[in-house]
C-alpha cells in the first residue's frame, strides 16, 4: 500500500520501495502464509497518489487548460472532488460552503468548480448522469507549492489517535490545547478554531473530525494553522445538528438543566457552543473569555450580513437553497441577532 501511494503522500514526505528479491517480496507479502488470496499481487504500483476520505476524488495537475493525471515524478497540486451519486450537485455545495466560511471570517482553502468535461483522467468511480453542466472542485493543495512540498500533519497524526477514532479519539479543547503550545499558532489560533465551529453549526456541518483539522509548516519547522478545507454544507440535504468532536471533553462538559428524556438524548450528542461552553473552554485554555466570545459574535455577525445573498445566488437548487437558509436562520446565535437587527453590537452569546 505504501508503494503504491509512496510518491505523493500528504505533506512532505516519500514512501519509496526497496528492491527485493522475489523471494523476500514473497515474505512480507504473505507472512509466509501457505495460502492467499488470488488478489493479492506480489509487486507494487508504482506511483499512485495518497488521498484519504470517502468522496470520490483524484489527483491531478492543470497542463494545458485540463486537468491530467501526473506524469511519473511530478507532484499532484490539485485535488479533483468529484459529483456523488444519492447527493445531488456535492461539488456545489461544497464551493459554497468554502464561500460563505471565507465571508464569515474563516481562512479557506483555494477552490473553484470547474466543468467535469476538463477533468482528463482515469477513475473507476460511478458518477451517475452527467452533462455538460456536471462540475467537479478543484481544490488547490495547500501542502504544495512552486518551491516545492510543504509537511503537514493532521490532528490524528499530532495527538497519536488511529484515524477510525477520528470522531472520539479527542475533543476540540485538546485541539486548543496543542495549539497553545506553539508561539505561531496559540490565541490566534485557538479563535480561528472557533470560528470553524461556529461556522459549521451554522452550515450543519458536523465533521470536523480529527483529520479534518491540522498544521503545516511552510518554512519547514514552524508550525501554523493551516486554510480550513472539507467544509461541506450538509444541511442543504437534511438536518444536521452537533459537531463532530465534543467541544469539552465528557468529564469537563457543561451539563444544563433538562428533562429525563432530554438527558437520555442528550448522552450521545455532542453540545454546541454557548455561553458556559465558551467560559468553561477559555478556562481550560488560561485565555481571556471576552475576546473569544467576540470572534464569535463578529462571525455571526459577517454570516448574517453576506450569506443570504450567496445562497441565494449560488447554484444549489432552490430546495437546497431553502433547506440551508432555514437551519442558518434556526441557529440560536443568528436568531439572537436577527432579533436585534437594529442593534447587532448587542448579539447576545447567552442565546
């Protein structure tokens, strides 16, 4: 498996193969085993591309107006996000959800949606019907650039966490928490942080798993937080609630007055942000509470100003359209402002 994503991983980093006799290929292939499957090859592909998720996706680079396949050698640079059966226009949606982070404050990945017909490339996924209108997103990898590739790591990677426990492995606090460690990421950091959760309960979206969040280091050795990516608007399909990680680990959570059937519910939800959460967060954190609680009332702020506009001039169907804006205008920050429209400095976190 490493030899055959070895030559572009994520990040800066190189899995080559040794050269083996057959005889020695043989052993670690089958661990000496007297019987294998007739699917497992004793020799390695060379040169395949590393790229995790479930979304069908490829790698590709933009030669002569379309976007191919590497030739031997070369870097992927771009990361082709492709249309999904069952979800109707994913690569819009997600273009839009990278839109509307990037109004409400948030340091986005570079993306754009580009005719699927430019995409000149081998795949063996099933994309359903597509047309001349089918789009794919091109999305610019951040861990490369013209002087070369950048290392990154995701937050499995930092904290040790196997990535099938990317949901339950850690809780955003620990995220913080490694942040504040470093002079180039600390506070600042940590508020970016926020932003992206609030962000993504305003989207529904509840997958800002472990490998969704990471650092990189453009110069080589200072870590710094990386563009935000993977943000996808899943309230445009159905209801989403919750994040994908407990803001507070379980024994530090904030835990409010509820009814029985409430509380039952509630033990496998992973509360959003308010008031208590944010205090009890900063607390953790040794940070000053009311500059974090502003960056989330200035996000609240610039979403409730510039989103309604691009969904309504975006490329979702009006179904889509319909679904977003009402989960956005249910969340009970955006609901607080709206109510105050007169008076948006008084946007009351308490909400």
């Amino acid at each position: 498996m490493l030899a055959a994503c070895g030559r572009d991983l994520p990040g800066n980093l190189f899995a080559l193969p040794l050269t083996l006799t057959r005889d020695e290929l043989a052993h670690y292939v089958t661990q000496d085993a007297d019987s294998l499957e007739m699917s497992v090859t004793a020799e390695p592909l060379d040169d395949g591309v590393s790229l995790s998720g479930v979304q069908p996706k490829v790698g590709v680079i933009l030669e002569g107006g379309r976007y191919v396949g590497r030739t031997k050698m070369q870097d992927t640079h771009i990361i082709a996000k492709l249309p999904v059966v069952g979800q109707a226009l994913l690569p819009e949606v997600e273009e839009l959800s990278l839109r509307l982070a990037g109004a409400a404050g948030v340091n986005v990945t570079e993306a754009h949606l580009e005719p699927l017909e430019m995409l000149a490339v081998e795949h063996g996924y099933d994309l359903g019907d597509v047309s001349r209108k089918t789009n794919f997103l091109a999305v610019i990898r951040y861990d490369r650039s013209p002087d070369g590739r950048v290392h990154c790591e995701d937050f499995c990677q930092v904290l040790g966490v196997m990535p099938e426990n990317k949901y339950m492995g850690a809780s955003y606090l620990e995220v913080a928490s490694v942040l504040m460690e470093f002079p180039t990421l600390g506070e600042p950091a940590v508020h970016e942080l926020l932003r992206r959760m609030v962000v993504n309960e305003m989207l529904g979206n509840p997958d800002m798993h472990l490998k969704n969040i990471g650092i990189y280091y453009p110069d080589g050795h200072t870590p710094e937080l990386p563009p935000a990516y993977d943000i996808v608007a899943y309230a445009a399909y159905n209801k989403r609630m919750g994040h994908a990680l407990h803001i507070l680990p379980p024994e530090l959570a904030v835990k409010p007055k509820m009814s029985v059937k409430d509380a039952q519910q509630s033990k496998a939800a992973k509360p959003g942000i308010g008031p208590a959460v944010i205090r009890k967060f900063c607390e953790e954190l040794q940070i000053p509470e009311k500059p974090a609680a502003k960056v989330i009332r200035d996000t609240v702020k610039n979403a409730v100003l510039r989103w309604p506009d691009l969904i309504a001039s975006s490329l979702l169907t009006e179904t889509q359209k319909e679904r977003l804006l009402t989960h956005f205008h249910a969340h009970p920050l955006v609901a607080s402002l709206i109510r105050r429209q007169g008076k948006p400095a008084e946007l009351d976190l308490s909400s």
